[in-house]
C-alpha cells in the first residue's frame, strides 16, 4: 500500500500549486514577502500609520458551497469567502492588506479547485489585498470525493484614533443601506429547503435577470464594499459607525455597532429589494420577520452618518455605481431595530 491507495494524491498536490502559483502572485502588494510555497506568509507593515491596529476576521461560504457543487460551477465561492471576511473587517475602518484560505476535500482535483482559488484571487484583488498563502487539505473519507470545504483568514490594519468601534453614533445619524449583490452567503439552507420541497431545479428560470437559472441567481458572488468605502473615507466624508449584514439579517447586525442606548428606526419602503427574496418568501411561504431574520432583504452593508452629510453620501456611493438609499435614523432605545415588519 501507498498513500495514494489510501486516497491521497501527492503528485495532484503539486500539480495543483503549480495552476495556481501565478493567480496567487497575481495580488501581492508591495509589503509581501517571499514567494508562495513557504511554511508560512510573510507581510510587512504598510507605512504611513501612527499607531497601527491589527484586525482579524474569519469566515467561509457556507451550505452555499453544496450549490456550487451540484452546478459544477466553481469560480465565484472564492469571492464569496473574501468578501465575507474583508467586509467584517471593513467595518471597524480597517484596510485588509492579506488573506489566507482553508480548503479541504475528499478527493483532490487540480482544475476544479483552481477554479476556486481563482474567485478567492479576483475578490482579494475587489478587495486590495494579497493572498498572501493558503493550506489544501485532501481528507478521504471525511468529505465525499467530489465536495470541497472552505474557511478564510483575513489580516487588516487602521489607525487607532481613526478605528470606528461604535461610540461616535448619534441620535439623529442617518442610516445608509448599501444594495447587495443577492443572497450573498447566509441563509442556504432554508433557500436549499425550498428548492428542493418545490421540486424546482438549479436551471429553473424565474422572475429576475434575463437569461440567468435560479441557480446562477443565487450564485451570484458576495458584494465587497473596501473600495468605495474607503473611497468615501479619503474623500472626507464622515462615518460614525458600519455594519455588515450577514446572518441574522438587518435585526442581528445593525445592533452590534450601536450603544445600549440607541436604536435604529428603519424605513422598509425606503429600498426594493431584489426579485429573488419575493420568489423565497413566496414559494417557501416565509413569514416576513423570518425573511428579515435570515436574509440581507437586498441591504448588504450600512454605513451610519451625520444626518447633514447623508445626501452627500448618497451621492458618493451611487457615483461608485452602488445602490444607496438613507433606511433608517438613529433614535434612543435599548439596541433594538425598529419599524420592520412584522
């Protein structure tokens, strides 16, 4: 017996860091050290900050990934398990300067995960960070030999007078809701649910982009929002507080950058969300508060600003071609999101 009778293929090891080397070294920055294959990933800290903070965040895509195996489409989970990571981050004010990924599966398959480190590049370089390194484990027996899981990593850095944490909220701050891109990476399983108990197909056409199945829909990658918000950042304008809206909706996230004291009053006619959450409530027959409670409703990002700078900022953003719309203002209360329905 050898290692590869037990089901480990070490020449597809290396077959598979050969694909990928030059996708890798595609989004170095300046500061990186050293070149893929080490035993680990060497960064140096960006200049030009006078007491820097590390931030850290780590995440992965979810039962989304089930998806992507049954449609054999494998080039968007990668940007999915960036932007999951580098948005979190985002949202203290940090810059992400590296990432590293997990990947481990039953069988490995040099091409396909290609594919998937791949998306983890294009959303590294959406996000102006390297892939700094990465581990692929090949499990037999452990996963199926056509699935793959995944985990990401992400080191960031800011300034710390400059670290939004929260305390700079106001009553009166406007609320601004930043459109995303679909269902992003939360809530698969109840969509796989109802895809399955209706009898529908990941080719299924319904009410949405021309030409796109339901499953091509829901593929749609994890909107990174580190550009346009920094963007905003160094064109002066103020934000007192973010959030990334992931699972647990707009009711679990918005709270975590607010004070005991304060609540969000939300207007839900203020945005439209995208055609996929009325097919979802409809056909899994969802009560409406579920909706809220697991999706991001068409909401995947907020940023929280001084109620006299919310029509600039509105301005700002849709002029970085993302939907913006004010949803909400800050009032007093006990950390609640208010006016949703119910």
């Amino acid at each position: 017996m050898d290692y590869k009778s037990a089901g480990v293929d070490v020449e597809a090891g290396r077959d598979f860091v050969r694909r990928i080397k030059s996708r890798v070294e595609s989004t170095y920055r300046p500061e990186v050290l050293g070149n893929l294959g080490g035993f680990s990933g060497l960064f140096s800290l960006p200049t030009g900050y006078q007491e820097p903070v590390l931030v850290s965040g780590t995440d992965g895509v979810g039962t989304k990934l089930r998806l992507a195996h049954q449609m054999q489409k494998h080039d968007t989970v990668g940007i999915d398990l960036v932007a999951m990571c580098v948005n979190d981050v985002l949202t203290c004010g940090a810059e992400p300067l590296f990432f590293l990924d997990y990947l481990a599966t039953g069988h490995l398959e040099p091409a396909e995960l290609a594919q998937v480190v791949d998306g983890v590049a294009t959303g590294c370089q959406q996000a102006g960070c390297a892939l700094l390194g990465g581990e692929t484990a090949e499990m037999p027996g452990f996963y199926q030999p056509q699935e793959y899981d995944l985990a990401g990593f992400c080191v960031g850095i800011v300034d710390r007078p400059k670290v939004l944490d929260g305390s700079k909220i106001a009553v009166g701050d406007a609320v601004i809701g930043l459109a995303s891109s679909g269902v992003h990476s939360n809530g698969f399983s109840l969509v796989r649910k109802i895809v399955e108990e209706k009898a529908y197909t990941w080719g299924s056409h319904i009410k949405g982009p021309e030409g796109q199945t339901l499953g091509e829909v829901l593929l749609t990658p994890t909107q990174i929002y580190v550009k346009p918000i920094h963007a905003a950042l160094k064109a002066g304008l103020t934000i007192h507080g973010m959030a990334h809206i992931t699972g647990g909706g707009l009711p679990e996230n918005l709270p975590r950058c607010l004070s005991d004291t304060q609540s969000v009053q939300i207007d839900p006619q203020s945005w439209e969300p995208l055609p996929i959450f009325q097919w979802l409530e409809q056909e899994g027959h969802v009560p409406i508060v579920d909706m809220y409670n697991t999706f991001n409703m068409g909401i995947g990002f907020v940023v929280i600003v001084p109620n006299e700078q919310a029509s600039a900022t509105l301005e700002f953003f849709q002029a970085q071609d993302i939907i913006a719309n004010q949803i909400g203002t800050i009032i007093e209360g006990k950390g609640e999101v208010l006016g949703l329905p119910t």
